[in-house]
C-alpha cells in the first residue's frame, strides 16, 4: 500500500514538473507552443554543451582545415542531390538544372565531392528542402517547433522530414554501420564548422531562444518566397527583436538588415549540432539562395541541413535548418 502511494506520488511530481516546464507565465503572440519548446531547447542547448561541442573541439584540434574542407565538401556534394529534386519539383528549372550540373562537375572533377571545383567554375550553390516545397505550393507553415536533437523546425518542416529522408542518398548505402559512421562524421564536422558562430550567438543574444526563432522563420520565409516578404512573419510580440521586411521606422529596419547575418547562423541551431542552434539552416547568405564563391576551403561552409540522417529504421534523422 505505501509503495502504490509512494509511486503514485512521484508520478503526480513528476507530470507536475513537466507542466511547468512547459508553461511560462506571459506567452509570446504567435508561439503557442512556446513553454514546450522552451523546454525541448533548453534540452538541446545541454545535450550540445555537454556532448557534441566537446567533440567538435577535439576534432577541428585533431584534423587538418584542408581535410574539414574535403569532408564539409563531400557532404555538401550529397546535400545537391536532393537539393536539386526539390528545386525542380518547384519549377525553378535553371536552379534544378544547375545544382545537378553541381554534383556531376564536384563528383568527377572534384574527385567525389572532395573539392568544391563547381563554385570555382561559377555554378552557384543553393539550399532547399521538402519544407520548402511545401511553402512554394502555398502549405501554411504551422506553429514554431523545436525538436528534440533535430533543432528549430515548424510543422510544415517537420512534416517534410520523412521525404527529406528518403530523397538522401545517404540512407540508402548499406550497411548501416557505414550509414551510421558517416551520419556521425557529417554532424561532428558541422559542429566543427560552426564553433565560433555558435559562441558568438550565445553572446550577443539576450534571449537567445527568441534570436533563433525569429532568424530561423525569417530564413525560411526568405527560401520560400524570396525578399518580397509574401509570407508574413508570426505576429511576435513589440518587446521581441523584429526582422519583418516591412518595418516602416528605421529601429525596425535595421533589426530586418542586422538579421540576415544571424539567419545564417540559425541553420545551427537545428539541434545538438549547434545548440539549438545555428543546423537546421547552412551558411547561406540571407541576400541570395546560392552561397559565395570561395577556394573550397572555407570553415565557414556548412552542410544542407536535411542530410543529417540516420540507416533505414533508425531513429528520425537530425536536421539543422536553413
């Protein structure tokens, strides 16, 4: 009898616990799923301190910049494929065409990927997902969500997941210990790559929560609808920073400028790979789809965020936006 009451009053704890945490006291217009994701980010930003960033630390001190780059090149080299089907599923033809032109040139000149010999020759790098698809054709995008591991999402994108899954080449290679290792090796050198933005973000943000919700859902806002500004932002409260496109008085449209850089950043937050932060979106810049031209060697290159997934039946694959 007392071990039933005992029980019984751990459980009643317990969901008394979760209750407030996923409960805050003046919810923000627009984020109605605010404590809950509050909580799940919190788990996140942990999980990353006291895990993935410790080993991303070690592995940009143990490996070459030149070998990152090839790694951070090989990925993104699979993250066109799928890039590509999603740009020609939306008609942007000359974009699909481009990103498949991407992959042939980086897998035969660029041995496999290794080197990015496309964007010297020009060939522009884009970011796209199902997510987007989704967007162009006129899907709502939901209320704002944040995932466990997987990052910043809404749920529209977190509905598009499960085709990004299975348009990744990735989760086709057999056996699944490859699947696995190079799963792991994409999301350890992601991290790597993002280490000083993350910091710098953690910094600079007051409610760093907030910063990447608004940078997130202005990023995708802009691959879906580019800079006209046809899908409006959620109507976030007057206290919160504004990156709407619109803002008339010039507090409002230097937050809309400033914005763009912290866009970037926010594709990794997607999850464990940046604290819930700066993956579920690559290093795009937010003035264009494609990413600039470099020498291929660039730390600042991130890879397409949907790519991280796990072999067929495994848990959901980690996404860090765009």
């Amino acid at each position: 009898m007392r071990t039933t009451r005992a029980r019984n009053a751990t459980l009643a704890l317990a969901i008394a616990a979760l209750t407030g945490c996923a409960s805050v006291q003046t919810p923000t217009p627009g984020d109605p799923l605010e404590g809950l994701n509050r909580t799940v980010f919190k788990f996140n930003d942990t999980v990353d301190t006291y895990a993935l960033k410790p080993v991303a630390k070690g592995y940009k001190w143990a490996v070459p910049k030149p070998v990152r780059s090839s790694v951070t090149n090989f990925f993104s080299n699979v993250g066109d494929v799928y890039i590509a089907a999603n740009e020609l599923l939306q008609l942007k033809i000359a974009d699909g065409v481009g990103d498949i032109m991407r992959v042939v040139i980086n897998s035969v000149f660029g041995v496999g990927g290794l080197f990015d010999v496309a964007t010297l020759a020009k060939l522009p790098k884009h970011s796209s997902d199902f997510g987007v698809t989704l967007g162009h054709y006129g899907v709502p995008s939901g209320p704002y969500l944040v995932l466990p591991l997987l990052g910043p999402s809404t749920m529209r994108d977190a509905t598009g997941l499960a085709v990004d899954y299975y348009g990744n080449p990735l989760s086709y290679i057999q056996p699944s210990s490859v699947t696995w290792a190079l799963y792991g090796l994409n999301l350890v050198n992601t991290r790597a790559n993002l280490l000083t933005t993350v910091d710098v973000l953690s910094g600079a943000a007051i409610d760093k929560y907030s910063f990447i919700r608004n940078a997130y859902l202005q990023r995708r806002r802009f691959l879906i609808s580019g800079a006209d500004g046809s899908e409006a932002l959620p109507n976030y409260d007057d206290s919160l920073p504004k990156y709407d496109d619109g803002a008339s008085d010039a507090a409002g449209a230097a937050a809309a400028a400033s914005s763009a850089t912290p866009a970037s950043a926010a594709g990794a937050a997607s999850g464990p790979a940046a604290t819930s932060s700066p993956a579920a979106t690559p290093a795009v810049p937010a003035s264009g789809a494609s990413a600039p031209a470099g020498d291929g060697n660039s730390e600042d290159q991130t890879v397409p965020g949907q790519q991280y997934v796990p072999p067929r039946g495994g848990f959901p694959g980690i996404h860090l936006p765009r």
